[in-house]
C-alpha cells in the first residue's frame, strides 16, 4: 500500500465517521443550545435538566437517520473492501 492510498483511506474514513454521527451530534447540539436558552431566561440554575431532553433527541435522531448512517456505513466498507484488490506486493 502506497502513502497516497493510506492517506486517502484515512481521509475518507474520517469523512466517513464525521458524516456519519453529524446527525445524533447536531440534534444533541441543537436541544442543549435550546434548553440552556430557556434555563437561562428563566435563572433556572440546574443544568442537569439537560440531559434527558438531549438523550431523547439524540435517540430519536439515532432512530430516524439509523438507514441513511448504515448506507454511508456499507458504502463505506464496499469501498474498503474494493480497495483491497488494488493492494499489491
């Protein structure tokens, strides 16, 4: 294997991973900026309040993007594994 084709795995295994967990991470970003608004308009200061609405979010997210994450994923691993007949001695 080549440094060009190590890097280039690396690259689209990162590409890959981010795409992937974008959408569970901006829906537990999105409810915590939402939650710590109105924790903050209404001097609430318990910020544990937090972590169910986030959790909750974040599964739904999960739940609603799970096919669309494992087509990347899959698409992902046919890559990998078509990569693997171009590896030489």
């Amino acid at each position: 294997m080549t440094e060009t084709a190590a890097i280039e795995l690396a690259r689209h295994a990162l590409a890959t991973g981010l795409i992937v967990c974008a959408p569970v991470l901006l829906a537990g970003l999105v409810v915590g900026v939402a939650i710590s608004i109105v924790l903050a308009a209404t001097q609430i200061q318990e910020f544990t309040l937090t972590f169910l609405p986030k959790l909750a979010a974040m599964a739904l997210a999960a739940v609603l993007a799970g096919p669309w994450m494992l087509r990347n994923l899959v698409t992902f691993a046919r890559w990998i594994i078509a990569q693997t007949a171009h590896v030489g001695p």
